[in-house]
C-alpha cells in the first residue's frame, strides 16, 4: 500500500504507517497535477487536510484510490458521498483536534475580555510614551468566571468548550438544531472525575438573551448563523468568537454591530474570505485575529496522525 499525505502528517503517523509496511510518499503535489502524480505512483491512500481539494474529477480519474483522509474534522473539501459511492474508503480525524481548537476560543476570549489583542499592538509603539493613558484605556476588562457561555454547536469541540467553561465557572447554554443531552467529563490530575449532563436548547431566541460570550462550532453553513436580527437579540456587550468556518456569521453586520457598541468584541479564526479577509475586519481594533490556526497545535497534530495511520491500518487488513 502506498501512501500519499499530501497536506503532511506528523510523524507519529507516518512511523506507524511505515511500522506497519506501508509505503509514504515524500512529496507535495500542486493540485493541478496531483492526478497525474496520484496515477503515475500507484497511490492507494490519498491524505489531505484543508488545502488539497478531492472533487469528482480527482476520483474518476485516480481509479486506483482505495482510501481518502482528511486530517481534521471538516470534509467540505472532499466529495464525500461521491468517493464511498465509488468504493473508496473515506476516513478523517472528527476527535484529534478538539481540545486544541476549544483552547483557541479561549485564548480568544481571554484576550477580548483582558484587552490583550489591542495591548500587544499598542505597547509596542506607545508603551513608552503612554504608559498611564494605556492602563486607563483598558481598565474596563471582564472576568470570566460567573459569566454566561454560550455555544452554537455541540459536537467534539462544542463538548470540550462547555468542558473549559464549567471548569472557569461559567455559567453554560447549548443551542443545537435538534434536542440534544451529552454527558460532560471533567477529569483531574489526581484522578477525581466529575460529570455533568448538559441538554442543548433549540429556541435561537431564548438562547441569545443572556450570553456574556458566544463560541460558535459548528460545521460549514450554507447561510448565516448570525446575522443582524441574531446580533439584535443579544444583550450589550457580548464578546463573540467563531472557530468554525468563514460564512456562518456575517461579517458586514459584525462590524456595525461592533461600532454601535451591541458587541463588546469579537474573535475571528476563520474568515468568508479566507485566505484574503477583508481589510476592513483586519483593521477593526475591536476584532482579536488569527490565520485559521484553531487545530494547529503539535498535539493535535501527534493525534491526527496516529488516528490516520490507525484507521489505514485497520482498513488494510480488509483489503
């Protein structure tokens, strides 16, 4: 069996690959000849993540693939259902990068509520001069502990940002398009488990009226999650974070929502545009920033690979 990792993989996955006497591919092939590349090498398993696109195309003319993974949770790069009609094993990774993308809205938070996004810019050019005025300007920050958390989506990440919410004291609302109850584990260091049974609502309305902050992670929309109405229905101050995907909150209405004041801050990861947001959002001092980097962590990664060289393996033996 030969393998391809077209989006790389870490190193713990391609030793067990190459343990369990699998071919790796050293090579990073533009998408404009991957097919060629695919055919020319006799590649069985195709890896990607979120650059390289499998579409139709790809599959039917790379007769040869048995197996496509995608490292990661998202598949909207990958025709799914047309590749498992062809017989192709279609595998990813919805668990590995879970608590690395729910630290990230964290991170984000905690930089909004503290002001950190906007006082690792400012110091740098007036910390010197405006020390005092500085401190003024950023005196208004926020605890988290005690406040409301609210989360759109309640899949792997969705559970490990209630987890990190409970565990700061936060008060925790779930919304989900269908009721949902999921039993959440907090484990400790010394052993002690603790467990609660967290119920999403379904009511988008009920759900938006007392948040102090908001996680969207969901997966990709085809229309707004929020929207000007959404925006409208939130109470003053909210800071807001999406880790999910570009597309599910309108950015236009965002920052008018922002410059009325409705919302405190926001945090973006992703982006409608990506990889070109607009200037107008990476401009905005109120918006903490960063280049989709939610499950780009060397833990998440180590877990990636292991998972992919595990379900490889495994489907292997059933070839």
């Amino acid at each position: 069996m030969i393998v391809l990792a077209n989006d790389g993989i870490s190193k713990a996955g391609e030793q067990l690959l190459i343990d369990a006497g699998i071919e790796m591919l050293d090579a990073k092939v533009s998408q404009e000849h991957l097919i060629t590349f695919i055919n020319e090498n006799k590649v069985d398993v195709l890896l990607v993540r979120s650059a390289t696109k499998v579409r139709k195309d790809l599959i039917d003319s790379c007769p040869g693939l048995k197996i496509i993974g995608r490292g990661g949770i998202g598949m909207d790069n990958i025709d799914v259902a047309y590749a498992i009609e062809k017989g192709i094993y279609v595998i990813n990774t919805p668990k590995a990068s879970c608590r690395s993308v729910a630290e990230m809205v964290f991170a984000h938070f905690f930089s909004l509520a503290r002001f950190l996004h906007e006082s690792n810019r400012l110091m740098p050019l007036e910390g010197e001069t405006h020390f005092k005025a500085l401190k003024k300007s950023f005196s208004t920050a926020v605890e988290l502990e005690g406040k409301t958390l609210g989360v759109i989506g309640f899949g792997g990440i969705g559970q490990e940002v209630v987890k990190i919410g409970i565990s700061l004291g936060m008060k925790v609302k779930v919304l989900t398009r269908n009721p949902k109850t999921e039993k959440i584990t907090l484990e400790f260091f010394d052993g002690q488990k603790v467990q609660f049974d967290i119920s999403s609502k379904t009511d988008m309305n009920e759900f938006l009226t007392d948040l102090d902050f908001l996680s969207i992670n969901t997966p990709k929309s085809s229309e707004y999650i929020l929207d000007q109405t959404q925006f409208e229905k939130m109470k003053d101050g909210i800071f807001i974070v999406n880790t999910a995907r570009g597309g599910v909150i309108n950015e236009v209405t965002l920052l008018e929502s922002i410059e009325s004041g409705k919302i405190a801050g926001a945090a973006l990861d992703v982006f409608e545009n990506e990889p070109s947001p607009e200037l107008a959002l990476l401009m905005n001092p109120n918006l903490s920033l960063s280049p989709h980097l939610g499950g780009n962590t060397q833990d998440a990664q180590m877990k990636i690979g292991r998972e992919l060289a595990e379900q490889i393996i495994e489907i292997k033996k059933k070839l």
